[in-house]
C-alpha cells in the first residue's frame, strides 16, 4: 500500500502472499464475530486502527 491509502478489512487478514512495504493506514472491524489474522507471512501494517462493536 502507498502512503496516503485508506483500506478497511472487515474480514479475516490470511497473508500467505508477500504484502511487504505498507505504509498507509488499514482499519479492522466487523460488528459479528471475530476477525483473525494469520498466515505464513507475518502481516505489518504501519498505521492500524481496530473497532470493537458491542
């Protein structure tokens, strides 16, 4: 991702590809069940932000 990119998982994050270099920021959330992040890459991310919905 560049720099001024805006991106929102609201799904699980599987990195099993390479997604190195990340410097925009990403945003977890989903109000129905947990979101998992998991792979054989590790995932980086320079900017998260992580919502809880209740």
């Amino acid at each position: 991702m560049h720099g001024t990119a805006h991106v929102g998982f609201h799904t699980n994050d599987i990195k099993d590809g390479v997604f190195n270099n990340n410097s925009g920021s990403v945003g977890l959330y989903n109000q129905d069940q947990r979101i998992t992040v998991l792979g054989n890459n590790k995932t980086i991310f320079s900017d998260p932000t992580v919502d809880f919905f209740r």
